[in-house]
C-alpha cells in the first residue's frame, strides 16, 4: 500500500502581533520553552506557553481570546510548567502550575475575566495537574469520591518532581476572595478520616488557606503525567522512570503499580480507552513513553489491559467500571525504532499529541432497558509524533490511528509482527504530516487534534460491504495543527479515497468515461483484491460520489456526473444479467471457481478469425472481407470501439476484445444508444457459445 499524506486546507491562520511578540520576548530572552496544547475539553480553543506568558486563541481563526503574564512572590518572575482545562458552575478556565525559584504555586485562570481566582503554594517544582472534579461541598457530596473529599469545593490531583502526589482543594464553591499569583494562599493537610472535615474546611478557609490530602509522600522518583479516568474513577500516575499506578479515588489506596515494558524512560502521555463492544469487563490505558524535554531517541506506545470485576450503567448511558482484577501489558510499539528500519543512526524523536476517539450510537434510537450498557462505535486512538534524523536537515511528522475493532479480528497481536511495518499494518494507520512542517516552516509544530465528528470511513451505501473497507487506513477525517505562530487545518484521506479522488480528478479533464472505467480498472488491478465486492464498491462509489458531490466542485462537472450515474447503472444491469446467466460468478470472493472459462479469448479469437480467412477466401478479393455481422455492427460505432480494445494488451481492435471486462467496457461508450451496445454483447455472446 502506498504512503499516506495529510493534505493542508488552510494557510497558516497567524496569531495577532501582539501574542507572537508577547511569546517571542520570554524565548529570546530567558531561553524559555514554548508550549502549547489544543483542550480537549473544550472545542475551539488552544493555549500557549513562554516564560511567565500565557496566551490563549481560536483553535479555528488563532484569534487571541485571553492573554495574562504571570508574576511572582519574588522579582524573577515564574515560568508556566503545566496548564490543564477546568470547568466549574459559572466559569471555565485554566489550571495553571507555576515554578518558581523556591517551590511553585497552582493558579486557576478564569478565562471569562483573564485574572487569576485562585492561588495556592505547592511544595516542591510542580510537574503535573490534573482536575477530578467540579465543585463539590456540603449540597453535592459527588458519592464516587472518598469521604474526606466529598466536602471539597473541586479536587485536583498535583504532582512534583521529588514525588509528591497531593489531592487539592481548589474551592471553586466561593470564588468571592479573589487570590493574586504572587499572594498565595497556604495549604492545610487533612487525614484520610472523613469525621470533621466539613467543619475544618470552614475554619481554613475563613483564614484564607485551601485543604489537601497527600497520597504519596515524597519518593524521591519524578511523577511525570497525571490522568483521571472518569469511567473507573482511577488516577493514573505516571513516573520519570517509566512506571505506572493506579489509585482508587473512592477508597484513596493504590490498586496496581508496574514497571512498562519501555524501560526507566518517562511516562509522558496516559490515555483511557474503551474498546467497541467488548462482552468482558475489560478496558484499556495508553501509555507514552518519552523523553520530552531533550528529545529522547524513542517514543514507545504501550497498550494496558484493565479487567474490572464489574461495569454499572449511568445515567448518562455509559458505564462505571469497579472492582480492578488485573493490568495486564498487551501490546507495545516503538515509532522511531522497527517501525521506521530505513532510519538512520541518530534520530530524535518526541511525542505531539495522544487522543482517544470514541464515538457513541445516538441514545434517541436505543432500543432495550435504560440499564443497557453502551459501548462505541467506533474506538480508536490517535498520535502524532515527530522524528529528526541526523543529516536530514528537517523532521519528518507522522500521525497514526489505531483502530481496537481491527486489533482484536488481527487476533490481538502483543506487537507489529517480524513481516510487518506500519505502511502495511491492518490495525495502524499512519499518514505523513509534512506538508504541515514543510509550508509552514520554521514554524514549531507543537499539537495536532483530530475533529472527532469528522472521522468516517466514507463506504458504500450497499449491504454488506467489503471488509477492506473498514481498516483504519480507509478513514477520513480533518485536523488542526497548532503551530508557533499559528494554525493550519488538514485534511486527511484513506487510501481509497485517496485513489478514487485522483480517478475523479482526471475525469474532469476526460469525461465522465474516464471515471468509472478508472473506478473499475482500480478495483480490478494487482494492487487490489480481485472480487465482485470490489466491482460493486467501484459502482457504488461512483453512484454516492454523484449524489453526495464536494462543494469545491463547479457546475460544469454535474454534467460528466449524471452521465456517469446513466453509465453506472447501465453497467450495473448489464453486470447483474451476466451473474445471472451464470457468465460471470455471484460470489464476492476468488474461491468460486468455473469448471471452464465462459470467454476464453484465444479459442474466440480463432473462431472468428477462421471465418473472415473463409470469407476472404470466397470473395476473392472482390469485396471486403470484413463482412461479418458482428464486424459491420461494430465498425458502425466509429473508430472509438477500435481504439477501446485497442488498449489492452492481445487487442487487435476488431471483435472480439481480448478479455471480457474490455467486452463490457463497451457500455462505457458515451452517445451509443445501449440497444447498439446490447446487440453486439449478445450477438457475440450468442455466436461464440456454441463453439466455446
């Protein structure tokens, strides 16, 4: 299968002036790091990061939506090391971990005002925050959260680069008393013991301090990543030498804690997904193995099972795993490594993006008790990453999906097999992101989001369809990259449509003929299985391509549209009668065998031939011995018949054409009445049977 490419569908949308010269004075001056990250909470917007600078856009337009430049309690000014989306009652905002000379502070940014709300001291240098929940109180108590957390006003998780691991406070309850970054408050611890808390909170908070519960206690090992996971209520914690646990926020104890298959390289990213339509009580967890900062030599996928004791339904439709059985590592993958052998020696590489798609069936058209769990649709992830080998001048940016339908039917592989690459791989697909990096450098790439709604295989409309037609290399979908200085959308194509696409492309410039016989010739060629199935997904796609035409295309091209939709079905009857006629096989595969070939052409060939020799032979030259029926039917449609199967190797352009799909290409022929057409098929058809 050939490579894949993102396709580029914007220009750069540029930030303002001022945001790009807001981020560009701290990286020029301090030698700050710039970050940035689209939410993935909230659609339509992105943030970026340098220095004490924060500056947040329109994913959509890069239009600046919020700006703030952090100060701090001393006179060198903090620099922004982790930001996370958080929503509460009547606001949504940031929450952002500052690092300071001594210790670091958490900060909630309202996005409304573009003013700090919420200011806390944090103990050591803060390396992840994580929000669990809204606001809770004495009036919410959210029931799965242990007790002694029940009466505070939002929790998040906060991790530190010595091995703190706290549960926070936030307060977003009263946001009346609002706290500036450089005046934070300080931190109470509370014990597990959930009698008085309530009224212990009331006290701390009237002196202006926040509660706090500490899970783990200093290790001495950076924790590197944080993820709650809402459908378990778990906290995943991953660590700087790539181990893994998991803590239960209903009982607050750890359930599971391993060591990754990657080695002592840092967990970057974690991500929960839930697979399609599983019957066992199992889910998974992504875990992303990288050295960010220094970009490390790999970057390593690793695929975590998690068996549950049981799955309650919700409300909401979706379900609440309990009870943890096992973690179990399933599968693991190296981008930089086996994936790419052709690689040189040298390659850096960093992780862009890890994002779990999950797309749920409508709960309007669910049938059955309101119990009924509900599982996805379609379940796939997505990553980005970015790989420089030394010498190449400029990296090379890759975005793959990997699809759990696809992964389980391939037997659940533990990883890419000794014959397998990513190019080929039935579970994985990867699309090149170069032509981002390449019309927008020297741009920094730094996020890409794929747009859930958008993700669709694009099949054909008939039933049952092709099984080739649902590998994760058929999707379509579009993207946004964010980059330094702005953003550019993407679009990306299977390799269907890709192929079908470029079919398209030239029938603008040959006609309507030149599509559908591209269609039959694609589904028909080596590169592609030979099957009936592929025939009617060509006509079925031409057929949806008319009806569900793409906005860019003018008025002048539904013109080769309808005709080829009068084409399409033309061909499609004619298809249907030879199966009928048992001319052709009904059979979608290549196990449907004849017990001999209906036309075989060069035994056709020298029946015809036999009787123009015999003909000539009786004329003696005094007229032409061209004067078979079928020959005088045939000359009658022009030169365009002669050129037709003129085309295919053996093809002498008289009849009959050197295989049965140039026979019926005839169809193809536009301004031929089809009687024309169907006297010379079954003229020939009747005429060679006998000796056949």
């Amino acid at each position: 299968m050939r490579d894949l490419a993102a396709q580029v569908t914007s220009s750069l949308l540029q930030f303002p002036e001022v945001t790009i010269q807001a981020l560009g004075e701290d990286e020029l001056t301090r030698g700050s790091v710039l970050r940035g990250r689209f939410s993935r909470g909230r659609d339509g917007l992105a943030w970026l990061a340098c220095g004490p600078q924060l500056e947040v856009v329109s994913a959509v337009t890069g239009e600046r939506l919020s700006a703030h430049r952090f100060s701090g309690a001393r006179e060198q000014p903090p620099t922004i090391r982790v930001v996370k989306e958080v929503s509460w009652q009547t606001g949504t905002g940031l929450l952002v971990g500052l690092r300071e000379a001594e210790g670091s502070v958490l900060c909630l940014y309202d996005l409304g005002t573009s003013s700090v709300v919420t200011a806390v001291v944090l103990p050591g240098r803060v390396t992840a925050v994580e929000p669990i929940t809204n606001p809770g109180g004495a009036s919410a108590r959210p029931w799965h959260l242990h007790r002694a957390l029940q009466g505070f006003g939002g929790v998040a998780a906060v991790a530190t680069d010595v091995g703190h691991l706290l549960v926070v406070d936030l307060g977003l309850d009263d946001l009346s008393c609002s706290q500036r970054e450089n005046e934070p408050s300080g931190l109470t611890v509370v014990t597990r013991a959930a009698a008085g808390v309530s009224q212990g909170r009331a006290t701390v908070s009237r002196a202006g301090r926040h509660l706090y519960l500490q899970l783990q206690c200093p290790s001495g090992t950076a924790l590197s990543t944080l993820c709650y996971i809402s459908r378990s209520n778990q906290l995943a914690v991953g660590f700087s030498d790539g181990s893994l646990s998991l803590w239960n926020m209903k009982t607050l104890q750890r359930e599971h804690h391993c060591q990754l298959e990657g080695g002592r390289i840092p967990v970057c990213a974690v991500t929960f997904q839930e697979p399609e339509h599983d019957p066992r009580n199992c889910c998974y967890l992504w875990a992303v193995q990288s050295t960010q900062e220094s970009e490390g030599d790999a970057v390593s996928l690793h695929l975590l099972q998690l068996a549950f004791a049981d799955r309650r339904p919700l409300a909401s439709g979706q379900v609440m795993y309990e009870g943890l059985a096992s973690c179990v590592e399933k599968y693991s993958l190296d981008l930089t490594g086996g994936a790419f052998p052709l690689r040189g020696q040298g390659s850096k590489a960093k992780l862009l993006s890890c994002q779990a798609v999950e797309i749920f069936p409508n709960c309007i058209d669910r049938e059955g008790s309101v119990d009924e769990v509900i599982s996805p649709d379609i379940s796939v992830s997505v990553f980005s990453w970015q790989v420089n080998t030394r010498g190449q001048g400029k990296p090379s940016t890759y975005l793959g999906v990997f699809d759990f339908d696809c992964w389980y039917e391939a037997q659940m592989p533990g990883s890419l097999r000794p014959e397998e690459s990513l190019q080929d791989c039935p579970y994985f697909a990867l699309w090149s992101l170069d032509a981002v990096t390449s019309t927008t450098a020297p741009n920094l790439l730094l996020d890409v989001v794929v747009q859930e709604r958008t993700l669709s295989w694009r099949v054909p409309p008939s039933y049952p369809q092709p099984e080739l037609c649902f590998h994760p290399s058929t999707y379509n979908f579009d993207g946004t990259c964010l980059l330094s200085s702005g953003v550019v959308h993407v679009t990306c194509s299977g390799f269907q449509e890709e192929q079908l696409d470029a079919v398209l492309s030239a029938a603008a410039q040959t006609g309507s003929v030149g599509l559908l016989t591209g269609c039959i010739k694609l589904w028909t060629s080596k590169e592609q299985p030979s099957s009936a199935a592929n025939l009617q997904f060509a006509l079925d796609w031409t057929w949806s391509r008319v009806i569900y035409t793409k906005d860019e295309f003018e008025q002048i091209y539904l013109t080769h549209k309808l005709a080829v939709t009068s084409l399409a079905a033309v061909y499609a009857r004619v298809v249907l009668w030879f199966c009928g006629s048992r001319l052709l096989p009904e059979g979608s595969g290549d196990e449907m065998r004849f017990s001999r070939p209906f036309y075989n052409y060069p035994l056709i060939r020298s029946y015809y031939a036999g009787h123009r020799q015999q003909l000539e032979h009786l004329s003696r030259g005094k007229r032409d011995s061209d004067c078979l029926m079928i020959d005088g039917m045939v000359s009658q449609l022009g030169d365009r018949v002669e050129k037709l199967w003129q085309r295919e190797e053996g093809g002498t352009g008289k009849y009959p054409p050197p295989s049965l799909q140039a026979l019926l290409e005839l169809y193809l022929l536009e301004g031929v009445e089809e009687s024309h057409k169907h006297a010379i098929v079954s003229l020939g058809v009747i005429s060679v049977t006998p000796p056949v």
